[in-house]
C-alpha cells in the first residue's frame, strides 16, 4: 500500500511540474508573439496576450518587465513602477514592500541587516528597478528636486544587490553614478574603484574599464585633482584599441581643460602676533620693552598675483605666475622687521605618458627689509629653485617623487648655499567632504654656511581640505621638522598646526573672506624654546 501512496504521490508532482513547465513555455511563445504584435504595431493583439500571460497562474516576470518597459514609453511612469513592485512583491514577500517603503539610506542599512536572503531572481529584479529609476531620473533634467529624489530612489535598489553581491561590478557602478549625480564625488570615486577592480578581476571588456576610466577621471577633476584626472583620460586617448567616441570624448575634455587662462588677484591682510620678534622664553623673561620694544605686533599684508597658463602646447603645459606682498609694522618703531617680496615661477609639465605626469618648476624671488627706520628697503636675499616632480596614480590615490634644490644668496653672507632633498606625498582618492587629507615626507640637505657641518633635516607633514559649502571650505595642517647638526644651536625641532578659513562671498564672484590661526613651537638642543601664535583677517579679490 505504502509502494502505491508513493507512486501517486510522485505521479501528481510530476504531473504539476510538467504542467508548469508547460505555462512556462507557453508564456514564452506568447512573450515572442507580444514583441512581433508590437512591431507590427497590432497593438491590441498585443495587450491580448500581455493580459493572457498576466492571467496563466504564473508569475512571468519577463512580460511584467515588457509591460512596465511599454508604460516608460508612453510617459506613464508610476504605472511602470506598479508593475515592477508588483513583481517584488511576489518574489520577495514582506522584505521587499519594506525595501520598497525605505526612504533614508541609514534606516536601508539597517534594514538590510535583518531581511531574508532574496533569491538571485529577486535581486535580477531590483537591479531592473534600479536601472530603470536611474534612467527615468536623466529623462527629468529641467526638475532637478524630483529629479535627484529619482536619482536617490534608484540608489536604493543598487545597494540592495550590493548588500547582497549580486552583479557586484555593475551595482558598485551605478551607486557610483548617483554619487555623483549627488554631487558625493569622492564617495563615486571609491564606488568607481570598486567597480573597476571588480572588472578587471573578471576579465571584463577593456572599453569597459575604459568607460569607468573616464568617469574616474572626471570625478577626480571635480574635486580639484587635475593632476590624476588627467593621468587617467590619457590612459584612453593613448589606446589604440578604445572606442573611437569614448576616446573622443576623452580627448574634448582634455583640450578643455588645457585652454589657456589667465587670473589677477588682489588682497590685504591684517595680522596680530604674539611674539614678533621671535624671541625665545628665555629672552623674554630676561629682556624688556626696552630692548625688543614690544612683544606682540600688529601688520598689514598686500598683495597682488597674476597667473597666465598657456594650454597645451604639443605634449607640455606652461604656467606662469608672479607676485609681489608688502608687509608693514602698524607700531613703526618695528620699521625693520618691515618686509617685501618678489617672485616668479615657470612650471613645465610633461603628460605624454600613459598613466603618469612629470613637472618641472623653476622659482627665482628676492626678499627685502629696512636696515633702519631711514634706510628704505634693502635687499637681504634671493632664491633661485628648482623642483623636479614625478606623479603617478596608484589604486588608492596618487604619489608624487619630488626633487628640490634651493640655491640662496645672502647680504649678509659672502658665499651662497645649495639645499637639496627629496621628497614623497600621499594624496588618497577615498576621502568625504570633510575629509580629503595629504600626507609629506621630505629629507633635506641644508648648507649651513662656510665653516658649518650641513644639516640633515626631515619633515612630516598632515593636511586636510574640508568643503562645509558650497561657499566656505577649511584647510588644516599639521606638520613637523627636525633639524639635525652637530651644533647644537642647530639642532632643533618645530611643530606646527595651522586652519585657514576662505569663505567666498555669494553676492561678489571672485571675492573671498580668509582667516588663518596658527602655533608653532620651536626647541633647540640647548634647550631654547621659542612659541609663536598668529592670526589674521583678509579679503582677496581674484578675476
């Protein structure tokens, strides 16, 4: 008896997936007859079927596709998003009307955490959604509010299949895209990296990466790293197996960017103090007013720059700039701490090759000071530098190799001296926009003088630019030096921290507010120390 149950048992199922698989490919037929009835433009034919399929008893996803696809033709999106979530709702009960209803990021992380594991059918399904919010949101281009809600809907869809890696590459690319599209540029840059690793590793089509190639280098431009952008569309104007239109398009956005241009600025700064000349604690505890008149000191900065780049010129860039600062005591008895500057600079880049940019940075300046209260100013110094820099793109972000070689002469000294060093930054592509950090190495050879050991000297540097706003932006610093000599005077460490604030004012273009705190401390090994603070207020005014 047991033997007979079992033989119904299995005859019955068979027979129902036999029976299913039938609808299935009854669906399927019908599916190919809907899109033939729709070419021939036999539309009622076609909604016949569409309505037969919907009624089989199966849930067929790819006419419920069809039919959404139909209602984005004609405009009709809410009713092409109805059968979409029709569609998620049936394939991913109770989880997925609670993705559907998700309207922050933080409550859809959350909320991932928790759900069922949806089948690779159901996130084929969302990805589908995805797309489709992302292309509906770039039909709606003069509403830019719905617009970006769209733009941040789709993103919802994609981080579902990223939660759960399903098509991975494609999902990092499409949360990439709405980065960017919201303006979170560095996060597209990290979702843009993914994608291209993710491509790479699966031996993807090279126009492909190339593809992404272009969009990294256009995210990278945004915020302001030319440098690596362009590092990166050369990587497709030089290949010669790219698509002719993304080349194309690559080679447009770097004559754009090379066109020449010209800036003239003007600005003045007033700056407080604390300890103007420089004494150390010792100093200052031992002296009086009378000896170094005053401790803290109140000065006014001008300023003037101008700038002119020249374009593209072959495979180089030339950029010139000038500029001259005058600043003055406001207490005149400090005539000679009175100080102004000169200086120009030639910078020559070389960007013939593929994934790399070599620049060449020549410097001249000259500094002048009061000897007396009578004597006008006079010249103290002069600088003539030379910098060699090589910069190259890694997966995280670019290092530049840097060469500097400062030849300095003196008034005060009969023979000039040469420093030269090394150096290496840091400058990662992962960053938000509060946080976009640098980070310097650079070890120095410094020409004391004749008779002098030279000393040795290395320096670390920390710095960060922040966006608040559009209009107002933050730049910190941290850095430290260490100068080592036989000599003990000259042997010595410096710590410094710096914030600079620009606000640029909305209602002026090319005006901008800046403020800059700053303390240094400075220790010798003879135990000096020396500790100075600084502010200062100013406008700039550049067109």
């Amino acid at each position: 008896m047991t033997i007979i149950f079992r033989c119904i048992f299995t005859f019955l199922l068979l027979h129902q997936v036999s029976a299913a698989t039938i609808v299935g490919e009854m669906n399927e037929v019908r599916l190919a007859k809907i899109e033939l009835a729709l070419e021939d433009k036999e539309y009622k034919l076609a909604l016949r079927l569409i309505k037969t399929n919907l009624d089989s008893g199966e849930l067929h996803i790819p006419t419920y596709f069809l039919l959404a696809r139909l209602h984005m033709d004609r405009g009709k999106y809410s009713k092409a998003m109805r059968a979409y979530y029709y569609v998620i709702k049936k394939i991913h009960p109770i989880d997925g009307k609670k993705i559907i209803l998700q309207r922050t990021e933080s409550g859809l992380v959350n909320l991932l955490k928790s759900i069922t594991v949806p089948t690779n059918k159901a996130l084929e399904v969302y990805m589908e959604v995805g797309k489709t919010f992302y292309s509906i949101a770039d039909s709606f281009e003069h509403r830019k509010e719905f617009r970006m809600q769209l733009y941040l809907h789709a993103k919802k869809f994609f981080k579902v299949c990223e939660r759960f890696r399903y098509d991975l590459a494609t999902s990092k690319f499409f949360i990439g895209l709405v980065n960017s599209k919201s303006k979170n540029v560095m996060d597209a840059i990290g979702n843009f990296y993914d994608a291209k690793e993710l491509l790479i590793a699966g031996k993807a089509d090279p126009n492909e990466i190339k593809k992404i190639n272009y969009l990294l280098a256009e995210s990278l431009i945004r915020e302001g790293k030319t440098d690596a952008g362009i590092i990166y569309l050369k990587t497709i104007t030089t290949d010669k197996n790219v698509e002719a239109s993304l080349k194309k398009y690559a080679e447009l956005y770097l004559s754009g960017i090379r066109s020449s241009y010209s800036a003239l600025s003007f600005g003045i700064d007033y700056a407080y103090k604390s300890n103007i000349n420089s004494l150390n604690e010792d100093e200052l505890a031992t002296q009086t007013e009378a000896d170094y008149i005053t401790k803290d000191g109140v000065t006014v900065t001008k300023k003037i720059g101008l700038v002119f780049s020249s374009g593209q010129k072959g495979n180089f860039t030339y950029r010139t700039s000038v500029s001259i600062s005058d600043e003055e005591n406001k207490n005149r008895e400090l005539v000679t701490l009175d100080s102004r500057s000169y200086s120009g600079y030639l910078t020559i880049k070389y960007n013939n090759f593929e994934k790399s940019i070599f620049t060449v940075d020549f410097g001249y300046g000259q500094e002048y000071s009061p000897i007396s209260a009578e004597s006008g100013q006079k010249k103290t110094s002069a600088t003539t530098s030379l910098d060699l820099e090589y910069l190259h793109n890694i997966k995280s972000g670019t290092l530049s190799y840097s060469v500097p070689i400062r030849y300095l002469e003196s008034e005060s000294s009969q023979k000039a001296s040469i420093n030269k060093g090394i150096g290496l930054t840091y400058s990662p592509f992962w960053s938000t926009k509060h946080f976009s950090p640098s980070y310097s190495f650079n070890m120095t050879s410094v020409d004391e003088g004749e008779g002098i050991a030279s000393s040795l000297r290395y320096d670390l540097s920390l710095s960060n630019s922040s966006s608040i706003s559009e209009n107002f932006s933050v730049f910190t610093y941290l850095a430290y030096s260490q100068n080592s000599n036989t000599d003990p005077e000259l042997a010595y460490k410096d710590y410094d921290i710096g914030l600079y604030f620009t606000y640029y004012i909305r209602y002026f273009s090319g005006l901008s507010l800046d403020t800059e705190l700053s303390q240094s401390l400075s220790t010798t090994d003879e135990g000096k120390t020396t500790k100075k603070f600084e502010t200062s207020l100013g406008l700039t005014y550049s067109f």
